[in-house]
C-alpha cells in the first residue's frame, strides 16, 4: 500500500466525517426548530387559556357585583380589573416573559439532548 493509496484514503474519510457532521448539523437544526415550534404553540394555548379564564372570572364578579351596586358600576369595576392586571403584567413583564422565554430558548438551543454524546465523543 503507498503513500498515494493511503492519501486517498485518507481524504475520502475526512469526506466521510464531513458528510456525517453536516447531517448531524441538519438534524440537529429540525429537532431544535421543532422544540421551538412546539414551545412556542404551548405558551401561546396557556396565554390564550389564561386570557379567558381571566375574563371569565371578571364576567362572574361583574354579575356578582351587579345586584349589589348596579350595572354600570360593576362594569366599571370589570374594566379597572382587566386595567389593573394589564398594569400588574406590564410591570413584571421582564419575569413573566423576557427572562422565562430566554431560558427556554437556551435550554432548546445549548442543551445537550442526549446525556450519551459524552460517551461517544
């Protein structure tokens, strides 16, 4: 076997690898994106559920509150309600959202998801 066979050989694993590694890093891109996706639905139905039973809750006070002090009052109190929640998400804003959604995108992104990469590398 010379030197030139072996070269050759040489440079078709080194192909190989690439090869291998640009799969990886395809792979690795669609099951990234998928976790993103998936994260992104998941906070999206618990915002929207969140939403509704915040003004479901307000209607019940509302009809609740109505027979005592009247219709427009109660209203009233409904409106400073969903004001006063909007204020509230509006001061935590960077707990609720910022800080919690860049902690599920590094997890997604830098984490490894198979504790046996260690193992094989």
């Amino acid at each position: 076997m010379g030197v030139g066979e072996k070269f050759n050989r040489l440079a078709e694993s080194a192909n190989d690898f690439a090869g291998a590694k640009i799969e990886e890093l395809k792979l690795s891109c669609i099951e990234n994106l998928s976790l993103l996706v998936s994260e992104f639905l998941s906070m999206m139905l618990v915002f929207i559920a969140s939403a509704v039973s915040i003004f479901f809750a307000l209607i019940a006070i509302v009809t609740i509150v109505a027979t005592y002090i009247g219709f427009l009052y109660s209203v009233l109190v409904m409106a400073a309600s969903m004001a006063l929640v909007a204020f509230v998400v509006y001061l935590f804003r960077e707990e609720l959202f910022a800080n919690i959604i860049v902690r599920r995108l590094c997890n997604i992104f830098f984490k490894k998801h198979n504790e046996n990469d260690d193992e094989k590398r």
